[in-house]
C-alpha cells in the first residue's frame, strides 16, 4: 500500500492532519519531504523579475561558453 497524508509536527512527533485508514499496530516507513510555507512561496513571488533589466542575459551565456572552453586541468604523462 502506498499512499500520502499530512502531518504537522508538536512537541517533535507527527501528528496526522486527516485520519488513518491502519490497523492498530500497523508499522510503516516515512518519508519526509518539507512543503514550503505560503510566505516562502511569496517571497519568490516577490523576487522573481527583480534583477530583470540589470543583467544582459545574452552577455552572461556568452561569458559561461566562454568559461566552460578554458581548460584548468593538466594534460596527461604518459
């Protein structure tokens, strides 16, 4: 069986959101993926296009390219 629910965390333990369709005793493995808050999401919200204007996209790409064609590495002995 596999299915996703919604806990909150008190005192360090998770408690369920909805109610648990287990038998009593049941042992289960949980994951535990961290769901950004509403606020965090308005911050991006806020902060996206910011820089817009302040950065020629076209420039940064080239100066990447540029970047990734210079070799830092040794050249092998043989």
């Amino acid at each position: 069986m596999r299915s996703t629910i919604r806990v909150r965390v008190r005192g360090g333990v998770l408690e369920p959101i909805e109610k648990l369709d287990l038998p009593e005793g049941t042992e289960v493995s949980i994951t535990i993926l961290d769901v950004p808050a509403d606020s965090d999401a308005d911050a991006f919200r806020c902060s996206f296009e910011s820089w817009k204007g302040t950065i020629d996209a076209e420039d940064l790409i080239r100066k990447i390219r540029e970047s990734r064609e210079v070799s830092t590495r040794p050249g092998p002995r043989l």
